[in-house]
C-alpha cells in the first residue's frame, strides 16, 4: 500500500521548465559553466531508477526571442534529447544571441512556457488522471531587483492557475 501512495504523490510531481536569459552580462564563461552543471545533472536524472520526480521538463533559451531548445517532455529515456538541447544552449552564442539587447524577451517566454504547459496539460490529465502545475526557474545575470519587477509586470497580465512558482536565479562572475 506504501508504494502506491509513493507513486501517487511522485506522478502529481509538477512540470518544470527552465527559462536561460542570455541578456548581458550573461557571458561565454557563465554559458559553459550552465551547460556543464545541466548535463551532469540531467546524466543522472535521466538514469535513476525508482519513482519518477521530474515527469516533465522543458528548456528556453532566451536572447533577442524566445527558443524552444527542448519542449516539455518526459526526461526518463530522453537523455540523447536533452543532450542535444543541452548542446545548442552551449552553442547558442554562435547564432549570435550571447550578448544580445534586452527586448523583453523574458515575458515571451514565460508565456510560452505556460502555454505549452496548458497544451501538454489536457494530454497529462487524460493519462495520469491528475492535473499537475507548472513551475518555472528562471537563470540570468541581470539584477536580481530588475528580473523581480519585470516578473510582477508579467504575471499580472496572465492566467496563472497553472502557473505553481516561478523563482529566478541572478548569477554572477566571480572574476
């Protein structure tokens, strides 16, 4: 009886996506340093064995537009796919993006998330027979202050029953 109240709990895990904000100073560095981190951790994610925690995740890369770089999908068995996504947020400087102007790109993308989340949602409902939420984790190096207040002006024009938390990361160089 325990491992089905496991499971239950683990199958109403949320979905996650991870936004990347190459505004500056995001730098080359600050990239491979990401992209590293995120494949050691995907390496083992993808492998362990047990109940699911992570049933979906989705990768954005956003520069001068939001880039789907891996669509909200279950990461068990979906290493080689998060490898190649990984890669092309590695590379994504080369498409010269690294550095690009802020356009206020972060609301497109958090838009994007929540609406591929609804999309993916009615498919989640209909398997699992439970409706999960979204969170999302958004990574940049622009002042923590700034990303806060575009976040508030954002959320306040969407449809947010969906949406679990969002929480961002600033992070700098430490050169």
């Amino acid at each position: 009886m325990e491992k089905q109240t496991q499971r239950s709990v683990f199958a109403r895990q949320p979905a996650r996506v991870l936004l990347v904000d190459f505004c500056p100073p995001f730098d080359l560095d600050t990239c491979h340093k990401l992209h590293e981190a995120l494949e050691n951790f995907f390496a083992l994610v993808c492998n362990l064995g047990g109940a699911q925690r992570m049933p979906l995740f989705g990768l954005f890369a956003l520069g001068s537009y939001p880039e789907v770089l891996f669509p909200l999908q279950h990461v068990r068995g979906n290493f080689p796919r998060l490898q190649t996504a990984l890669k092309e947020l590695k590379h994504f400087h080369r498409d010269g993006l690294l550095g690009a102007k802020p356009t206020g790109c972060l609301g497109q993308g958090l838009q994007e998330a929540v609406a591929q989340f609804k999309r993916q949602s009615q498919n989640l409902l209909q398997t699992t027979g439970y409706w999960s939420q979204l969170e999302v984790t958004i990574v940049t190096c622009q002042n923590a202050a700034v990303i806060s207040k575009k976040v508030e002006k954002i959320t306040g024009n969407m449809d947010l029953n969906s949406l679990k938390f969002c929480l961002w990361f600033s992070v700098s160089s430490l050169n």
